[in-house]
C-alpha cells in the first residue's frame, strides 16, 4: 500500500499516524489547544506529500436514515444535494451513502445522511494540513470507520452493539445485520473503577431504550454487547453487565485478541485509544466521506499524477520488456549466424576433401560452366522442324495420292539447297509474288521430294496433283512461298518434242517431283 498519513482527531487530544507498507510505523498525540497545534505543524513540516485521511470522534455528529425515489446520475446527484442542504445548511462536512433498494412495490432508494455539524472542531487542524500542501483523501467520522472492525472481529449477531472507551467518553455504536444504525458518544464519570462497571450499564441500558423508542429494535429482541478492551480492564464491567443484563449477551474483545485479528502491534494499543481506528482507516477508508470538493481538490491532482506516473511506469516496463526481447532475439540470431558459419566452413572442408579424390578433369571448372551455359541456351534456342512437318502432314490429308520419299529441312540465313532447281512451273498460271522477310534475317525452309502413286502414264493429272498440293502449301498462313522445282514432265515450250509413238504409256514411268516451302518469319 501507498503511505498514507492518518490523523485522529477529538475534543481533548488529536492522534497522527504515519502509514507505511501495511501498518502504522509511528503514532503521536497533541493536545487540541494552540501549544499542540504548533507542535502538530512543526512535525507536518518534517513530512513529505503524501495523502491525509482524517478520522473526528465528535459529539457534535448527526446521522439521518431517508427514502429517496430511484434516480439516475444528474437527478439523483441533484436530489441528494438538495436533501444535504435542507438537513445540514450550515456544515460543510456531510455525505450520504446509499445503502441498497428499499423492499416495497416503488423500490426507492435507502440513504444515510451523516454530517459533522461542529466544523470549527477540525477547521484549523485542517487548515494546517492543506498549508503543507498535503492532499486531503477524506474527513470520516469515527463510527463509520469501527463498521470495518465489526468485520475484522467477525461477530456472528443480528443486533450488535460495540462498546469502547475513549478519549472523550464512551461510545456506543449499534449495528443491524452489520450495517451501521446509530452511534452515541456520552460524556460521564467514568474513569474511577469503582463507578466504571454502574456508568456501562446504565449507558447501555439508555441505549437500548433509545433503539426502542427510535423503533429500530423492541427491548424483547436479543442484543450482543461487544467491549472493546485494549488494556484488559474491563473483565469486571463485562461481569456487570451480563449480570444486570439477562436479555443480552456480553463479550468482550482483549488486548492479545485485538493484536492477532487486526494485525496491530501492542506498543500501538498502548499510545492512543484512536490507533485501533486509525489503523482500521489504513486497512479501508469508508464510503461516507464529508470532505467538500474544495478539500479535495489537492488529492485528485495527487491521484492524477499518481495514475500518469503508473502509465509512465508501465511504458518504461513495457518498453524494457520489448528491448530485453529485442537483445534475445539478437542474441539468438547472432547464435544462429554463428553455427550457420560454423556449419559452412565444415561443409567447405569436407567439400574440398572430397574434390581432391576427383579424378583430374579434362578442363577448369570455369570452361565447363561456359559450356553448360551455352548447351542451355542452345536448347533453350533451338529450332525442330515440327512446324514444317505438321503443315505437310495436314496437306497431305487432302492429297493421298501423293507420297513423300524424301524430306529435308534448313534453319538459317539462307534457304535449303536445291540441286537443279528452276524457276517455279505452273501450268496455265502467273508466277507468285512472296516476301520472306528482311535480309540477313533466319528462316525455316524445306525441300519435299515425293511422287504420285499410282501412276498410270496420264502426266497431266499427276502435274494437277502435284500443284493441288502446292496450292494447298501455300494457303497456310505461316507458309511465305512454295516453289515447284521439279516437275515428272518438262512442259516448257520452248524445249523440242521427241518420242516414239510405239511406247505404251501405261506399261511403266514414275511421276516425281520437288517441291521448295519457305516459312515466314516470326516478327
């Protein structure tokens, strides 16, 4: 827990206490005159900011029990405004707490007003905190802050009223099912042991009466008396009690008790009768807090300035925790950099050791590499005669009296050779204007060497044959020019006829020819 500075205060003594991890470190007492309130100054100067929660044990106190219709944030907060006001007009220090839904058809609200209507009690004390500069966290009455030991004790009764002595009498505090209901604070004769236990029992007994006229609790109902005894004083007074009292139950909470269940040192039990509550105001403040929003003005700047310096904290951490996961994972990879060359060079060793059991190769290493460099751009770049070969398969389709006997293919500059070849012959036909491309540009071309089956002598329709083929060639859309080179009949005109008319033209002769097809170049 954060340190806390706890301050006590009532009519004839005010009680400071210095909260630090879970318990009080240090308790002091002033008189509540001027002498104490300079003393109680000088020491607030030896104390840095830290946060005061201040506790009064007043008779000047008032405590009111109201239904208020069920509401939402602004109404509400302007409703219980307004009932403040009507009830305490002249304190400035009240609060009301709800305490649940009412059990009835409308549900309305359950509130407890409480207010300090003695201010000048505290105002210079106070004062004085807010001149250090020390933020207020809260103004809280004493009976609200002893609801907390009833739950420390952990008493098992419907009707519990706690009984302690203090500085500025006895106070009687009652709770039903443990919510607060009333608190007394009586101002007697009650320091003499001997008037002790006859003073306990009556101011009990006025207490019971006064429950019944508030109709909070009838005389018939069962009551448990709770003393608290820091000094084990009491055992005769609870005798008393539960003596002159059958109705009730007595019990009485000793010194070793009071240590064990709250966690207080002995020391502190012996200092001031406030350090019980001032070390419960350390443990939980309660929910009914009387400072004005003009108190607490300093304590929501501490607490967001604590929250900003929380935030900054958190990025710091977070912020380390990224770097030191940064460094690991450098750390690691620099690892794994450092096996990884390890492993090459290994790997490198045992490469070499190897090659050196290679036979001696016929070349260097770098002649080999060019070479297969170049047998895959070679592959990569060559050229079939697959095209020129499907272009013939599917004329063929169309002309099955022709047959192909030989095949030859170029890819280069320049077309294949031809041995006696001519111009192209084409009865009854005009030469054909082709393009084969730019000069010095590659190209496929091919020189089909076949002849006409069957063959009967009748040479006119084997020459239409042959260029029903040719023709057929030439529509192709990649063929660029197809030449006729050789014919099974020279039918130039300008040769000499010659021949004897006793041969039969049917008893023998083949009808060959060549044909020239040229591709076109790709673009």
């Amino acid at each position: 827990m954060a340190d806390k500075l706890l301050i006590g205060i009532s009519a004839p003594v005010v009680t400071i206490a210095r909260w630090r991890g879970s318990k009080i470190a240090e308790c002091l007492t002033f008189a509540n005159d001027e002498g104490g309130l300079a003393d109680f100054k000088e020491h607030l100067a030896r104390i840095t900011n830290i946060p005061a929660h201040i506790m009064v044990d007043a008779v000047e106190e008032d405590y009111r029990f109201e239904t208020l219709p069920h509401a939402f944030g602004g109404d509400r907060a302007d409703m219980v405004g307004r009932k403040l006001k009507q009830h305490y007009r002249n304190s400035p220090y009240m609060a009301a707490t709800l305490l649940g839904r009412d059990t009835g058809k409308r549900r309305d609200d359950r509130y407890l007003f409480s207010a300090l209507t003695n201010s000048d009690l505290i105002t210079e004390w106070v004062q004085a905190v807010a001149a250090r500069g020390m933020p207020i966290a809260g103004i809280y009455l004493l009976p609200m802050v002893s609801a907390e030991l009833v739950s420390r004790l952990d008493v098992k009764a419907t009707n519990l009223l706690l009984v302690a002595q203090h500085a500025t009498g006895l106070r009687l505090t009652f709770f039903r099912d443990r919510q607060f209901r009333l608190s007394r604070l009586t101002r007697g004769e009650s320091g003499r042991p001997e008037n002790r236990a006859r003073y306990f029992t009556e101011e009990i007994s006025n207490t019971r009466l006064y429950l019944h006229a508030l109709r909070t609790m009838t005389l018939d109902e069962h009551l448990t008396v709770l003393l608290i005894d820091r000094g084990d004083e009491l055992q005769e007074e609870a005798a008393v009690v539960a003596r002159d009292n059958p109705s009730l139950e007595c019990l009485r909470v000793g010194r070793s008790e009071l240590a064990t269940r709250l966690g207080i040192d002995n020391a502190l039990l012996d200092a001031s009768p406030y350090s019980i509550y001032l070390h419960l105001l350390g443990l939980k403040a309660p929910q009914s807090n009387l400072a004005p929003a003009s108190t607490m003005v300093s304590y929501k700047r501490y607490q967001a300035r604590r929250a900003i310096y929380m935030g900054c904290g958190a990025l710091v951490v977070a912020a380390l925790v990224w770097t030191g996961t940064n460094l690991y994972q450098t750390v690691m990879l620099q690892g794994n950099t450092e096996d990884a060359a390890r492993q090459t060079g290994l790997l490198s060793a045992e490469y070499l050791e190897i090659t050196r059991q290679f036979p001696q190769a016929p070349t260097s290493a770098e002649n080999l590499k060019r070479t297969v460099e170049i047998a895959q751009q070679l592959r990569t770049k060559a050229h079939s005669p697959q095209k020129v070969m499907a272009l013939i398969g599917r004329a063929l389709e169309a002309s099955p009296a022709i047959v192909i006997r030989e095949f030859g293919w170029k890819y280069g500059v320049t077309e294949i050779d031809v041995e006696g070849a001519g111009p192209s012959v084409r009865e009854g036909a005009q030469p054909v204007r082709t393009s084969t491309g730019p000069a010095g540009q590659r190209k496929e071309s091919a020189l089909i060497d076949g002849e006409v089956r069957p063959f009967r002598g009748d040479y006119r329709s084997a020459i239409v044959t042959i260029n029903g083929f040719a023709d057929r060639l030439r529509d192709e859309p990649e063929v660029a020019d197809v030449r006729v080179v050789k014919l099974p009949l020279n039918v130039n005109p300008a040769l000499s006829l010659s021949g004897n008319t006793l041969d039969n033209p049917e008893q023998g002769g083949t009808a060959e020819f060549k044909l020239l097809m040229v591709l076109r170049t790709p673009q």
